[in-house]
C-alpha cells in the first residue's frame, strides 16, 4: 500500500466564495477557528506533506508554515487548477485533494483511498450519497495531461477523471465526515449542531 511519506496533502482553497458571499471560505471560522485549520488538523497526520492551493490571502495562508500555491492560470478557472499548481510542487507520486470548506474529514481519508490505488490513477470518495470528486487520491504523474487539459478550457471534474483509470471507494459510514460549508445559513447550523461546530467526529 502506498506509505504516508509517498503523500502530499492539498487543501484546495482558491474559490470564490460565491455562496459564501464573496468571502474566502478557508477564513470563515467554525467552532471559533478557521476552516482552513480545521482541514490542515484533519490531513496533517495522514500525509508525508503539505499544500495549500489559494488565490487570496497568500501571507496569511503561509502563516500555518506550509507552502502556498497560486493558480497558473487567471481568473479563478477552477479547483483542478489548484489540484495542477500543487502537482507541479510536489516531491511526491500522490496529491490528497481536499476542499477547504470540508472541516470533518475522517481519520482514516487516507488510508481507505490508499488501498484502492494499487490500479488507479485516481480514487475519489463517495458518500453513500453521491461522488465528492474534489476529496480524491490523485497520482502526480498526471500534471501534463491535466495542464493540457486546463489549456483547453476544461470542464467538469470527472471529464478530466474519466480521461484516466479511476475509481470510487464507498465511505457510507462515514458520510456526514464531507459535509461542506457552503453558505453562511450551513455554518451557522454546524455551529448550533452537537459537538461544538465541528470538534466531534461526524
């Protein structure tokens, strides 16, 4: 199975924010801490490294002491770019993608989507409910097809996973773990929800 080190993990907080205001969602806080340490507590014992991909707030960003990507190419064109501009950093084989509005992310993340990379190229999580195709295992070797495929005017996520051997891994008992803070109304209900917004396990 793939060891730890053989990790980076990458927060993907370059959004816009949209329904979020505009705001920078890794800034928004929950339980009285920002989202972008809630995910960086989250992947930090699961990985041999660390990234975080965003587009604002770069200084601040590198204040948690973990290397910053921008976007190569302009105008927010997506989260894969975020995925592209960590890729071309890493000194690893693999990229562990998390959304920065995801502050519940399981122990085990890693370790279940590891298993399944003996012959994928990419392993993305499903919920028991639907893909979350932007909390995946994805091989770093893939960079220049994915930057040409950004060149190209991308698409959606899984065009550029279905270009490649992908495969999904059931996390239905842990499905409330991918939850994402969408919207100021979400955050407020986490917040109102037991465990403190956000220390439990979900």
């Amino acid at each position: 199975m793939i060891a730890t080190a053989e990790i980076t993990g990458v927060v993907l907080a370059g959004g816009r924010g949209r329904r979020m205001g505009g705001e920078d969602k890794g800034w928004v806080e929950l339980a009285r801490r920002p989202l972008i340490e809630h995910v960086l507590t989250r992947l930090r014992p699961q990985v041999g490294a660390l990234v975080i991909s965003a587009n604002r707030h770069l200084s601040r960003y590198r204040g948690y002491g973990v290397p910053v990507v921008e976007d190569g190419v302009p105008d927010f064109p997506g989260p894969l770019a975020g995925a592209h501009a960590a890729m071309r950093v890493a000194t690893t084989p693999w990229l562990l993608l998390a959304p920065v509005d995801t502050p519940w992310l399981p122990p085990d993340l890693c370790r279940r989507l590891a298993r399944a990379a003996e012959s994928a190229d990419i392993v993305v999580v499903h919920d028991g409910e639907r893909l979350q195709p932007l909390t995946a295992l994805v091989r770093t070797s893939l960079e220049a097809d994915l930057a040409r495929w950004l060149e190209s005017g991308a698409g959606r996520v899984l065009d550029f996973y279905q270009r490649h051997r992908w495969c999904q891994v059931d996390f239905a008992d842990r499905g409330a773990s991918f939850a994402n803070l969408n919207t100021p109304q979400e955050r407020e209900r986490a917040e109102r929800s037991p465990g403190g917004g956000g220390e439990s396990e979900r």
